[in-house]
C-alpha cells in the first residue's frame, strides 16, 4: 500500500480540482498517482492467487489469478454466470475457496476473514439492496461506522462520554459522505421512501463511510436509468480522487465499464479468459467471442 507521505500528498493534489474548474475529479487522480514511484504505482493492495472454488462439484471459479493496484478502478466483466459475483464473494470472506491464497495489502489469507473486513479496510455493496428501509438514509450511512466504534455496550446504553463522542463523529461523518453523494435534501427521509436510484446512492453512502481502502461494488448501477448510471459512475470516479479508495467494480454495462475503469479482468464459466486495458479488452478475441459467439474473421462492430 503506499505510504502515508504519499498518499497525504495524492490526497492533496486529488482535492485541488475544487479549486481549478478546469481539472476534473478523474485527471486530479491520474496526475497524483503518476506522479508516484513506479513501484508504489504496481504494488498491489490485493492480490488473488489459483483461487478455486465450486459447489457440490460444480466448478463456480477455477484458477483465478488477480491483482488490484492501490488507487485504481478495476472492474470485473463477463457473462452471466460467468462467477463474478463469487468472485466478489470470495475477497469480502463471504467464500471459502477451495484452493489458492489471498493478499491483502501484504498479508497472506487461505481464506479473506469476513469478520476483520473492516479493520482490513473493506466494504462492499449488493447486487440486491440491503438497506434498512424504516431508518432514515443518515441512520443508514452511520450503521456503515458500526465496525468502527471502540465503545462498549454499556457505555453506550448510558451514555457515556466516550459514546457520545463517538455518536457525534458517526453522524459528522456521515453527514460528510451524505453531502458529498449530493443527498442533503433527503437525509432525514426513510430509505425506503426513495426513488430506486438514490437508495442505491445511499447503499454507496453506507459502504464509503468508514472510508475503506478497498471497495467492491457488485452492480452499483443495476436498473439505472442512463442518467442514474452516468450520475454514479462520476460518485464512483471521485470517491476514488477524494478518498484515495480503490474499487473493484462487477457492472453488466459494457459502456459504463469502458468508461470508467482503469483494467479489466474477464471471466467466462469460471475462468479469466482476458486482462488489461479497456482498450486491450475491447479488441480480445476471446471477449468478443465470450459475449457475442461471433466468428473469428467478424471483428467489425462487435460493439464491446
């Protein structure tokens, strides 16, 4: 992971964008990290080695290797089916592969710990909302803090001193990611009072509120409308500029992904048949093939 002179500095220079119209999020970002040694830049905060896994003999993923570098946006395409969200599953601990080893920012795991995720620096989001639709969308966010509370049960039943701080920064900081996501107007409203799209701008609230280091997102964008999807894409972009956060991003939109990712890795039935650039990937074969079955000589418009 890099440094703390480092990323102070990347931080520095991602937030300058506020003061300079001109440069957005995104470039802000690219021009912190590269500005960094080469070997900070390809360090990886994560790393997944031979990862297989399968239930009751049928194969869900097999031989799957892949590496995630601090402060990119990584996303992981493929087919329906094609493990993906297995995947996912497997780095937030939720899995337990059946072989292979996981790294995480340097430490060597059989299995990714689903209990220490959030002192590890993880957070996630669903493919299917798991909001709590009775609490208000500030409610929501600060249950994201709830890992990072060191008060003990009775000192928050009565009150104590050290609870009370530690309510007060739960909802200073929530109110913080509630402002920055653009959802001030609604914060004091039920989640489940909400138009679709912004319960799931709420979900993304609730996961960057302990400020992870590494968030997997597994469908961010899933029955958006082309606004919603383009709205969250540029949330996604600047919550890595903003918060130094890495991303691995699951998207079925093949538009968005291209857009937004740094590289992309590939799975079809279980395995990584690509890796690279959207570039690199847009003109792989063997993704052309995976997503429209079309012949070998047919590479005009295949549309990916």
């Amino acid at each position: 992971m890099l440094d703390a002179n480092y990323t102070l500095s990347a931080l520095e220079s991602a937030t300058a964008f506020r003061s300079h119209p001109g440069e957005d999020a995104f470039t802000a970002t690219k021009t912190a990290v590269e500005a960094a040694p080469r070997a900070l830049q390809e360090r990886p905060i994560l790393c997944l080695e031979k990862i297989n896994l399968s239930f009751g003999g049928v194969s869900a993923l097999t031989d799957v290797d892949l590496a995630v570098r601090a402060g990119e946006i990584r996303a992981i395409i493929g087919p329906n089916g094609a493990g993906k969200s297995s995947l996912v599953n497997v780095i937030s601990g939720l899995y337990q592969p059946n072989s292979g080893r996981i790294w995480i920012d340097g430490k060597s795991f059989a299995k990714a710990p689903a209990q220490n995720a959030a002192k590890l620096g993880l957070a996630r989001t669903f493919q299917n909302l798991a909001l709590f639709k009775g609490l208000t969308v500030t409610e929501n966010v600060m249950t994201g803090l709830a890992f990072s509370r060191r008060g003990g049960f009775l000192s928050q039943a009565f009150g104590l001193p050290k609870a009370r701080w530690e309510e007060r920064e739960a909802r200073e900081r929530a109110s913080a990611i509630i402002g920055f996501l653009h959802l001030d107007r609604v914060a004091n409203r039920p989640a489940a009072s909400l138009p679709y799209g912004l319960q799931k701008r709420v979900e993304l609230a609730r996961a960057l509120a302990p400020n992870p280091r590494l968030l997997l997102l597994d469908e961010p964008m899933a029955g958006m409308t082309a606004t919603e999807k383009q709205e969250m894409a540029d949330f996604i972009r600047s919550a890595r500029a903003l918060y130094g956060t890495t991303i691995i991003l699951i998207e079925h939109d093949i538009g968005v992904v291209m857009g937004l990712s740094d590289r992309i890795a590939v799975l079809d039935y279980g395995r990584k048949i690509a890796d690279g650039t959207p570039d690199e990937v847009r003109k792989d074969q063997a993704v052309i093939d995976a997503y429209l079955g079309v012949a070998r000589d047919n590479d005009e418009g295949a549309g990916i």
